[in-house]
C-alpha cells in the first residue's frame, strides 16, 4: 500500500491492519524456524558408528568393489 492509500484509513482500520501484520509475521517466522530446521537435518551427514552414539551392529557395510576376475 502507499502512504497515500494509508492515510485514507481511520485509526481503527491503521490498527486492523497492523494486528493482521503481526499475525501473518508470527506465523511465517515459525514456518522460517520449521524449514531452517528441516535443513539443518537434511543437510547433516548420515549417522554411522563413527560419528555418532551409534552401535556398530546399526552401521551399514560399505560396498566393496569386486575385481574382474583374472584368467590363470
């Protein structure tokens, strides 16, 4: 809105206004939180056993290449 908009208002629809604000403001800074969370987990490396708590037995093996056989 422009100020000129704005000053066609009354006090009272200036204050409607800004209570709506603050509540779309609210809201989009817990959606802001939730997302820079799920971030901050997406973007974290796997758990292994040898960066976490982990028991080994919870690990996955790597894959191990397999050599061509050779002809004797």
């Amino acid at each position: 809105m422009t100020q000129h908009e704005l000053n066609s208002f009354s006090k009272a629809e200036l204050i409607a206004i800004v209570l709506q604000q603050q509540k779309t403001i609210a809201r989009l800074e817990a959606r802001i939180a939730d997302l820079e969370e799920q971030v901050q987990r997406l973007s974290a490396p796997p758990k292994t056993p040898a960066n976490s708590s982990l028991p080994s037995s919870k690990g996955y093996n790597r894959t191990h290449r397999v050599r061509a056989e050779s002809p004797r």
